[in-house]
C-alpha cells in the first residue's frame, strides 16, 4: 500500500473519526514532532536498523526531504513506529498509517483464524496433558496452556463469531483510530497509587517468606475455623494482602496493574479503592461459605475479580464509546478465568473467584447511572468510599505485620 494513496497535502484520514465528547478523541494523545523535524518527512524507528550504512535506535526518528526518499527508507526498515508529514504537528503511529479501504476477505480471515485456533487448542491440550499426567508440575502447565492456548483459543473463537468481515468500511475505521487512542489515553494516567498499593503486597509477601509462607497463612489469611469458631473477623480482609508463592503474587500484580489502571482512568482512583476492598470481601465471604470442607485461602483474587466485574458493567453501559478490543479482552479474560479455574480447582479457590466477580459486578450494578467516563472531579460520595476503603486496607496490612512479627518474635 503506497503512502500517496492515502496522504495528501493538509490531509489526516482519520480526523473524521474523532468525537468530541469521548475524553480520549482528540489528537493531542499523538506525539508533537520535534521543532528540528518539522515540515520534513521522517520516520520514527521500531526496532535497530542499519540503512545507508547508519546505524538507528529504537524511537530514532530519520528525516528525508520527499515521499520517493521516504519510500526508498520504509522498503528498508521493518515496520516503522510512526511517520512523520510536513503538514501534520503529530508524528502518525504505525496502526494509524493506513485506513481500510475495503472490508476484510472473509475467506482468508477464517482461514487464519482456523489455523490459530487448531494451534492454540493443541498446545492448551498439551499442556493440560502435561498437568494431568505429572501433577508435580500441575501450575507451570496450567499458568502456560492459560497464556499460550486458552488466551489465544478464546480470542480466535470470539472473532469467529464476531463476523468482523461484514463490518463496513466506516466501522472497522472507526475501530481502529479508537482503539488506538483509547491505549495512548490509559498510559498517560497516574499510576503511583497501583504502584504503591503493589509495593505493600510485595512487602507482606517478602514478611511472609521471612516467617514461612504456612505459618503465616495459618496466622492471618483466611482459615474459616478461625473466623467462625474465633471471631477473627478480620480475616477476610487480610487474606486479600497476602499471596500463596511467588507465582500467585507474581500473575495476581499483573493482574491488577493492568485491570487496576483502566478502572481508574475510565472512573477514578478512589472507585477503584472501593471495588478491589468490597470484592477482597465478597470473595472470602464466598470461599467460606460456599467450599466443600474446611475453608483456608490467600490471595487479592477476589478484588482483582472484583475490578473485572465491575469493567465489564462499564463496558457494556459504554459500549459505544469504548474501544470494541476492550469490551472483548474483558469477556475473553473472563471465559479464559473460568475454564482455568475448572482445570485447576485443586490449588484455585473458584468461590472467592465467583464471589469477588459477583461483588465488583454488583457495585458497578447499583452506581449504574451515575457512572461517568473519565470524570475529572470525584463527587464527595465516592472520595468517601475510597478513603474509608484505604483505611480498611491499612488497617488489615497492619495486622497482617503485626501477625507476622508475632511469629517471627
């Protein structure tokens, strides 16, 4: 596809696909071309490449003078980061260098898509085989076939059935320029709150390795004998600050990190507080209630699942705003989750799952008109919530130190 089929002089494709009233539709979420490559062309390197004899860096950006020069330098390089035009302020990013011009083969897209999905379902019943048959290594297996074949299996038959080759030309533009900006527009929020909420479940973790993980799990995680026949109510908060293994603690942050910055960008901060703490509650209410035998269980699972819940409440009051990937990612997640959690009951605990989900879901449920899209002021009601809902969380990590210096003591 030529470049001079697509931009012309004081040209942008996709300005027409821009609504005002969506908070992440504008162009500024696009980089500003440095003042000493303006008005030239220029491409802005993805990867080390070496042309003309020059070595280039990854976000390097080279200049030419004309559109023959910049097409002599893209058939050189692998796919560029971005490009930049005289008449544009805004270097363009790689998924926005073309639009479609047509609707997508449907013949060679299912051809693709069957291709993936026969790869993905053998490598998950691969590995499930593997977990299956050498129980030892029943986590790796499972946490490996989650990522490298159910993900991508769930993906593949969600876009079968979505029939993306119908979608007009328009839409799958639309889409497109969406999606991409919605990401920019994620990744230019705040997120030293998650990170400090991530550092005090990585401090409780290394406290707990310093004492033993079961001796501090039998201390202050969630041991239904203690809560029922103790009164240790407290329980079913701190059990959510605390994690099971390196693995848990590890794949629960990113977890969190990832769902935790959406939530709070596309509501707010203190929302985000209030979800994770209701769902940590909900969750070990669930586990206690609803297992067979006695109850025992660690991990911030619920309120993760709590802010996937909630998200997917989000998305569908959204649903015309937000970026179609996203709505799907939280479904996918959701299936994947599920299915996982039937493979690997053994060592999941899919109540507090269920429960944490459940309670997440419910609070997006019952704020359901007042939900707003990128609001800038947190009403007092909801900075209420989320300061009440700090506290609960310090207060249940400082018990947790406490029960942890005990034991060390």
């Amino acid at each position: 596809m030529r470049i001079s089929d697509h931009w012309f002089p004081d040209e942008v494709w996709f300005r027409e696909y821009l609504t005002p009233s969506i908070p992440w539709s504008t162009l500024d979420l696009l980089t500003l071309v440095p003042e000493s490559a303006r008005g030239s062309y220029g491409v802005e390197m993805s990867d080390y490449a070496t042309v003309d004899g020059i070595r280039y860096e990854p976000g390097q950006l080279v200049m030419v003078e004309t559109t023959e020069e910049m097409k002599q330098l893209l058939a050189s390089i692998p796919s560029p980061r971005g490009l930049i035009f005289p008449w544009f302020d805004r270097i363009v990013p790689g998924s926005l260098l073309f639009p479609h011009t047509r609707q997508i083969d449907g013949e060679s897209y299912r051809l693709r898509l069957k291709n993936r999905i026969a790869k993905s379902f053998l490598i998950t019943a691969g590995l499930v085989g593997v977990a299956w048959y050498f129980p030892e290594f029943m986590m790796l297996a499972l946490l490996g076939g989650m990522i490298y074949g159910l993900f991508p299996l769930v993906d593949s038959a969600m876009a079968w059935f979505r029939r993306v080759e119908n979608l007009p030309v328009e839409e799958l533009n639309r889409s497109v320029v969406n999606g991409e900006l919605f990401r920019r527009w994620v990744l230019t929020k705040k997120t030293l709150g998650l990170k400090v909420a991530l550092g005090v479940l990585v401090a409780i973790f290394l406290g707990q390795m310093a004492v033993g993980i079961e001796p501090s799990i039998l201390a202050a995680a969630l041991v239904e004998k203690a809560v029922v026949g103790k009164g240790e109510w407290w329980r079913i908060i701190t059990a959510g600050l605390m994690h099971g293994n390196v693995i848990h603690i590890l794949f629960n942050g990113m977890a969190l990190f990832s769902l935790g910055r959406v939530l709070s960008a596309l509501v707010s901060p203190a929302l985000l507080s209030f979800v994770f703490t209701l769902s940590v509650v909900t969750g070990s209410l669930a586990s206690m209630f609803l297992r067979a035998g006695d109850a025992l269980s660690v991990g911030a699972s619920g309120g993760i699942l709590g802010c996937l819940g909630f998200l997917l409440v989000l998305s569908h009051k959204f649903r015309k705003e937000l970026p179609d990937g996203l709505r799907s990612s939280l479904i996918q997640s959701t299936i994947v989750l599920a299915i996982f959690g039937l493979l690997g009951s053994q060592f999941i605990d899919n109540a507090a799952h269920a429960g944490g989900l459940a309670g997440g879901a419910l609070i997006a449920i019952l704020m359901y008109p007042g939900l707003r899209l990128g609001a800038h002021r947190e009403s007092v009601f909801v900075k209420a919530l989320g300061f009440a809902s700090l506290l609960v969380l310090a207060a249940g990590g400082a018990k947790v130190a406490l029960e942890l210096w005990a034991l060390r003591g």
